[in-house]
C-alpha cells in the first residue's frame, strides 16, 4: 500500500538535499503517517485508518465522524 493519509490524501513529495558546496540531490519527503484505530459511536465500531499526524489534530477539533464525512465528500475515502 502507498503511503497517502485516508483523510487528508496527504502524500510524499520530491525535493533536493542541498549540500554545503550547493550541490542538490533528490529526495523525498514522506508523509507523517501513522496507523490508528477510531470509535465511531454512531455505528458503534470501530475503524482502523492510516492518518497523517496533522490530521490527528483535525480529528481531535471536529470529531471522527465530521473527519469521515468530509473525506468522502472530497473523495480521499470510499
């Protein structure tokens, strides 16, 4: 599996490691991502989901079920 955040589609970018002398590099920049499990009380289960850690954040804000509903509106979970 890729390593995209489920909520967030956050994923990883390309950048350059730039050296003292200048000399660039390519990199990657991966996402923050960690594996962790949610109650859901309105359907009384639970759901494992790989999340960014920024999302984490955004979950603890607005709650998991307004997190989900916005992900599928946007179209990053099924």
């Amino acid at each position: 599996m890729s390593r995209v955040c489920e909520l967030t589609g956050k994923k990883a970018m390309v950048g350059n490691n730039v050296s003292h002398a200048m000399n660039k590099t390519k990199r990657k920049f991966d996402a923050n991502l960690i594996k962790k499990r949610f109650y859901i009380p309105e359907e009384d289960k639970w759901v494992t989901l790989k999340v960014a850690t920024s999302a984490l954040k955004t979950i603890n804000k607005i709650g998991i079920s307004a997190a989900i509903k916005e992900a599928k509106s946007k179209g990053f979970l099924k």
